[in-house]
C-alpha cells in the first residue's frame, strides 16, 4: 500500500532505524528530522560506494583498467546530473564541486572579475548564497513580502534601479528556514529581461523537486545552479555547479594539476571545461554517489516519494499550529503560491530554541536543528525584529555573548519519516511546550544547552568509532 504511514520507502535509506541514548539509560529508535541539513545515503548509494572502493583509481590520464573504469563512471555520473537538471551541454557545463557553498564562492569569484557589476540578492537567503557576494563581488539586497515570501515587485524594481550594473540575481530554490519555494522561472524571466543572469542555489530544493534549466533560448532557464550531495542521499563529499560554458572565459579561479593543455616556464594553456575548471585530483567516489543517488530516486519514483513526503509535511505543519504556544515561521499554509517543502521551522513560547532541541534529543531520540539556520537576516525578518533590535544583538554577541542570538527549532523531512514518526514528534513537542522537560541542562555561552549530568551514553559498537 503507498503511503506514508507503512513507510514504504524507509528501506532504501542507511541507517534510519538506529537505537539512540535517552537520558535516563534507555534507547530509543531515533527519528530523523535533521534532513535539510544533511541525509542519509540511500542504502544502494552507500553499497554502490563500497563496491566501487576496489575499483577505485585516479581519472582521466591513467592508462590502467581500474584508471578506465573510474572515469567512466565519472563522467556517467555528470551525464546523470545533466539529464536530471535537463542541461543542454552545448550551452551549460557541469562541474563537480565540493558542494554548494564552493559551487556559489566559484560564481562569486568569477562576478567580482567583472568591474562595477552587482549581485541582487533577496533576504530569505542562507549565508552561502549571501556573503561570496557580499565579500567578493558586492550585493544589493531585496527585501520580502511581510510574510516572509519573495516579492517580484521588489526585485523588478530593483533591477530596473541597477539596470546595466546588475549582472546577477541570486535566489535560493527553496529557503532553508520556512520551506518556502521560489518562483525560479519568473524571478529568472526578470532578471533576463534587465540584461543580468539567474543563480539559483538548489541545495535545498534539488532533492524534494524536478528542476528544469530550460532551453537557453527560454526567457525562464536558469543559468546558473549549485547544490549538494550531502543533502540529497549522497554524502560523499560532492556537489554541483551547473554554470554557462562562456561564463568561464579567462584563467580558472582554482588552478592545478588537469586544468591546462600546456605549461611552458613562461605561458600557460587552459584546456576545455568541464577539466579547465576541476583542477585537481577530483571526488570520483563522491560523484559517482551523486550520479547514483539520483538515478536511484528516479528508479524507486522521484515524484511518488516527494508526495508522500509532502503529505507528511503538511501533517507535521498543521500539527505544530494546533499546539498551544507553538508558532511556525512563515505561518501555517501548507500551500504557498510555490509550494512548501516538508520543513517546518517554529519557536515554543518561553522557551529557548536550544532548550527546545536538547529536550527533543536527549527525552525523545528526536534530531532536529535551532539556532538561525545559517540565514541570519531571513530569521530576523520572520521573528519580525526591528533594526535596532538585530543592533542590540549584533552588540551582545560581539561580545561574546553568543547564546543572545534568537532562533527557532526546525524538523525537516524525507521520504524515510513516517507518520508514525511525526506523530511521536508532535506528541514530543506539545509535551515540551506543557513545561514537560525532565532533564536539568545547563547552557554554554555559545547557546547550546546540554545536560546538566553529562549527555546520555553513546552504546557500543558506535562508541569505538566515535571514540578513536
Ligand atoms: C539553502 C542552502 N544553501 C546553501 C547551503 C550550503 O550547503 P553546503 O553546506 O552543502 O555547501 C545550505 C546548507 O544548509 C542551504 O540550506
């Protein structure tokens, strides 16, 4: 029977049933609820990469059997990627990276070449998709509706203000803090239209939705996308930057061993891309992953799995607004003109975020994530903090007081999780926001709480691996 609630797709995934220490002595069976941060291999991934491991070798210029194989699988791993992301190679070149905050520095480093040009950016963005332009190429930034969403009217007029100078629009695909979807093929439409190209950070969306590029020639393709391996079942140390072969027209901003036909004592000869810009011994095993992990969603049913997981999502989303004190960031519609991802960020009246996720993990055998989510300004923006507020904080934690930061707790889903699993959760979560916290934790000055008697036991055979 498809549904959730059998989780039917639980065992193709590593590692989702481990038992995990509560305090007290117990184990639990852990729920996962960390996926927006990183995931679990798919288990045919992980078995992919030990099998692979014999046959491992360096790619491109070694003449040896296992030297051939590698490569092959390298490069079927970057067609994979391409047909997944529908790239038209003639036109977009596919580059392994470490992930997607490498993937956005490289655009970065390439925009700060072009003199007086800037990048607009929306508020809703994580600090990857943030401070390269920041700090490398110089950024406008949008605002967002008061809800939090983006604001067309916002970034047109800001591209109309900066027309000729802004050579980029930088977005996320769907925001890291409230699932919130971006319209990528409008902002892209608009960006086209002032003369700049489209970022699009897809470290979050690109394992919960099909991405298109589209065609060049359509006013709505994307130029440019980054995201990770890790966050989508393959967690081996790759990522992806897909970019426009005539963005890379001078010297590589990461230079080596691979990138060049020819060095003399005095010149140097770039070769073509994808190479040019993969100087370097590259992550063979981490892409061939990659490759993997998304010919397996396709294989198992990339879309069935994302609407059960969406399903879930919404179960979780009304079920934490039904919970007396619970507020969600970004509100409690499931069905946001771009959709929603299964991720749901929400504060506990009276109740430090940190508090919060000590409480899930160490009483529950809950993971989730608080704090700000690598996305200061969004989270600011949401908590509906003035200026002078984020001031007074700025001022606390550059005094080390660190734990002044405010913050929300996120869970966020897979296609692994179960209903049963939300249920546990939410049942977890009202119990917390009743004042039901068992445990005594004491806080660190960065803000974390941990328990006051020590954290619960890591039981053996873990402990040998975590303890070496
Ligand atoms: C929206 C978004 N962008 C970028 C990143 C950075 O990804 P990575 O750490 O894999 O480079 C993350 C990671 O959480 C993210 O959620």
């Amino acid at each position: 029977m498809n549904s959730p609630h059998t989780g039917q797709w639980r065992e193709h995934f590593a590692g989702v049933d481990l038992p995990v220490p509560l305090l007290g002595g117990s184990t639990v069976t852990g729920i996962n609820f960390d996926n927006a941060a990183s995931t679990p291999p798919l288990t045919r991934v992980r078995d992919v990469v030990n099998g692979f491991s014999d046959l491992y070798s360096s790619v491109h210029r070694g003449t040896g059997y296992k030297s051939r194989v590698s490569t092959e699988a390298y490069e079927h791993a970057r067609e994979r990627v391409s047909q997944f992301l529908g790239v038209d190679e003639s036109d977009q070149v596919v580059i392994f990276v470490k992930g997607t905050t490498d993937a956005l520095n490289r655009i970065a480093a390439e925009e700060a070449r072009l003199d007086g040009r800037q990048v607009l950016v929306t508020e809703m963005e994580h600090h990857a998709d943030l401070l390269p332009w920041r700090h490398r190429s110089g950024h406008v930034m949008v605002g967002l509706s008061d809800g939090g969403h983006i604001d067309l009217d916002a970034i047109e007029q800001a591209l109309k203000k900066g027309h000729g100078k802004i050579s980029l629009v930088a977005l996320c695909g769907a925001s890291n803090v409230t699932g919130f979807v971006s319209p990528l093929h409008e902002v892209a439409e608009l960006a086209h239209r002032y003369g700049a190209r489209i970022s699009v950070d897809a470290a979050q969306l690109a394992p919960h939705h099909r991405i298109d590029v589209r065609p060049a020639d359509d006013p709505g393709h994307i130029d440019f996308v980054s995201l990770s391996g890790h966050k989508m079942y393959a967690p081996y140390g790759a990522g992806v930057l897909v970019a426009p072969r005539d963005f890379f027209a001078g010297a590589p901003e990461v230079m080596g061993g691979g990138a060049i036909d020819i060095v003399t004592w005095d010149d140097t000869v770039w070769t073509d891309l994808p190479d040019r810009e993969e100087a370097g011994s590259p992550n063979v095993i981490g892409a061939v992953a990659l490759g993997v992990a998304i010919e397996t969603l396709l294989e198992l049913g990339f879309e069935a799995m994302l609407e059960d997981e969406m399903a879930l999502g919404t179960r979780m989303l009304e079920g934490l607004t039904e919970i007396p004190g619970v507020g969600v960031l970004g509100g409690a519609e499931p069905s946001t003109p771009g959709g929603r991802l299964a991720l749901s960020s929400f504060v506990v009246e009276g109740l430090h975020h940190g508090l919060v996720a000590a409480a899930l993990s160490h009483e529950h055998g809950i993971a989730v994530r608080h704090g700000c989510f690598c996305a200061n300004p969004y989270v600011f923006h949401l908590l509906h903090m003035s200026k002078a507020e984020v001031v007074q904080v700025e001022g606390e934690v550059t005094a080390g007081r660190r734990k002044a930061l405010p913050g929300a707790v996120r869970a966020s889903l897979a296609p692994y999780n179960t209903e049963a699993e939300v249920d546990r959760f939410l049942e977890a979560v009202a119990s917390i926001a009743r004042g039901r916290i068992r445990a005594s934790y004491e806080q660190a000055a960065d803000g974390t709480f941990a328990p006051a008697g020590g954290w619960p036991r890591i039981p053996s055979p873990l402990h040998a691996i975590v303890k070496h």
